[in-house]
C-alpha cells in the first residue's frame, strides 16, 4: 500500500471509529485530526482550511449530519476532497448536491479505506 503525506481531518460521532481510522491511517504516513463532534470539526477547519487535504466524514451525527458540514466546508474550500461514510445507503439526492468525492457504506475494510483515501488524493491532485 502506497505511503501518504497528506493531511486529513476525520470526523466521527464514535470515538472508538475515530480513533481507529486516526491509527490506521497514520501507520501509512497520514497526519490525521480527529473530531467527534461536526460542529467542532466546522470550527477546527475554520481556524486553517488550507491545513486539510481531504475531509473524511460520518453520514449520522448528532447536532449536524455529514452533508451539511461538507456543505459548510465547501463553502470555505470548494474543491476540498470528501469521503463520506454512511451505515445507510444515501439517496441519490443527496449524493449528488453533497459533491462527494466518495461514499463508502458502514462497515469497511481498513484496507478498503486506505485505497480509497490514495485515490480521492491521487484524482485531486491531477
């Protein structure tokens, strides 16, 4: 699997999830902030957007479900990279306003999310 440098914020209401994707995508040359609150995570992105390379996002939080707080990041970064993850399949509605880069359905695979992090990267980057 391919080494990375980049930087990405990881936001999940379960701590336990965010602290395993923190790991695992730092074990492959990721830096990783995490926040289990998006409203927090709004706030962090805030404070240096161009810090981020690519947001990675539950579907169902409480306080603000993922789709609104790519809305709102977009707002700051239009073309900030998203992986969006859901325990429930979206609707094409909201897969398409959202600007998705990718929506990856609950449970995954680590290696799955590895690959699928290289490749919103690797596409942004050309």
């Amino acid at each position: 699997m391919e080494q990375g440098n980049e930087t990405i914020l990881f936001v999940d209401d379960e701590d336990y999830l965010a602290e395993v994707g923190k790991e695992m995508l730092e074990d492959y040359g990721y830096v990783v902030d995490i926040e289990t609150d998006p409203l927090a995570a709004m706030e962090t992105f805030k404070q240096n957007p161009d810090r981020y390379d690519l947001l990675i996002t539950d579907y169902t939080m409480p306080g603000m479900t993922g789709d609104e707080l790519v809305a709102q990041l977009h707002a700051i970064t239009p073309g900030l990279p998203v992986i969006l993850c859901s325990g429930i399949r979206l609707t094409p509605e909201i897969t398409e306003k959202t600007k998705l880069s990718r929506v990856l359905l609950k449970p995954f695979d680590m290696d799955v999310l590895l690959e699928t992090v290289r490749s919103v990267l690797d596409d942004a980057a050309s």
